[in-house]
C-alpha cells in the first residue's frame, strides 16, 4: 500500500512537472528568462526605468523610445572612452638627439696651458694651432728633479702628445706608470685648448 502511494506520488509530481515546463516555454515571462543576461541589463550610460522601457527583442539597431538616454557605442574607441593624453596614431620611433653645439673653431697661433703643479713638479705646456686643429704639443715644463721622473716623463710624454693630436682635445688616456704626469698634463693641455677658443 504504501509502495503504491509512493509510486503514485512520483508519478503525479513528474507530470505536474512536465506540464509545467511545457507551459513555462511558452510563457512570455520564461521567454524573457531564457534570453541572456546581457539582453536584460541597462546599457552602461543608460538609467534602469529606460532600460525597463526597451521592449522584448529591441536589438542594438533599434531607437530607443522618446525620453530615454541611448547607450554609447563601445565598439569604437572615443575621445569620452580613452584615457587622458592618449593618441590613437603609430607609437613614435625613439627620440632624435641633436649633437652638442661646439664652442666654435680653434684661433691659430699659439697658446700655453697653466702650469700645473703633481706630486714630482709641474707639466706646462703649449699647443700650436694651424687651420683651426692642433698641429703640435709642446712641454715648457715637467717633473725633473728626480732620475726616475725624467725616465718616466720621457717615456710618458710622448705618448700624450700622440693621444693629443689624435684626439684634438684633452680627453687622453693615462699613460700607465705616469699618472700624476698624466693628469697635470690634461690639465694643463686644457687650459691651452680653452685660450685658442676665447682668442
């Protein structure tokens, strides 16, 4: 007996199912749940009583009815839709630098440098400039005192000169063994380029 209800129980609970399913199909109201969440939403910009007003069906083509605020198109990017300070043109290539203006040209003629005191006695020095470049170095003064400063000014001193007119500036190498020859010697190699450009 009380299979029998059970069973009649079941039975009766899938029909009132079927027939109710049947009849949400074909409801209005179930039609409206069945479409996609998107189609029920307001449109961003759009208040929800104009959203509600949009008929079932209404697609993105359709005009919105009087007094509705329609909903901005966001398949193209606007000037309302992009960020601040963006442009939709190509990137630009990397920035073009100019190079540094120079102080002008060399005066010919000849001009010494400051003496300038290293740790074995001064360098001075002299350039001698011809068409606008330097054409010779010459030393007025260097380290003497010491044996070993006279071997090493005479072989340091040479490779500066060559570095100089190569370079046609101050910016040499330090001739290994020679430092303190080498730094006085820029120095005072500088201060010789520095008067040809002022005379």
């Amino acid at each position: 007996m009380r299979r029998a209800l059970m069973a009649l129980m079941g039975t009766a609970a899938g029909t009132v199912l079927l027939v109710g399913a049947k009849a949400g199909f074909s409801s209005p109201s179930s039609d409206q749940a069945m479409q996609p969440q998107s189609a029920n939403s307001p449109a961003p910009g759009a208040s929800s009583s104009a959203a509600g007003a949009l008929p079932p069906g209404a697609g993105a083509g359709a005009s919105p009815p009087p007094g509705t605020t329609p909903a901005p198109d966001t398949t193209k990017p606007t000037a309302a839709t992009q960020p601040a300070g963006t442009k939709t043109t190509a990137p630009a290539g990397r920035p073009t630098t100019t190079a540094p203006t120079r102080r002008g040209t060399l005066k010919d003629g000849t001009f010494n440098g400051n003496p300038i005191y290293v740790e074995y006695g001064s360098v001075e020095l002299s350039i001698v400039v011809a068409g606008g470049k330097i054409t010779d170095v010459k030393v007025l003064d260097s380290p003497s005192d010491h044996s070993r400063s006279v071997q090493i000014n005479n072989s340091a001193l040479p490779k500066l000169r060559a570095e100089a007119l190569a370079a046609q500036s101050a910016n040499i190498d330090t001739v290994s063994g020679a430092t303190a020859t080498s730094a006085g010697y820029r120095a005072s190699l500088q201060s010789a380029i520095d008067r040809a450009y002022q005379a």
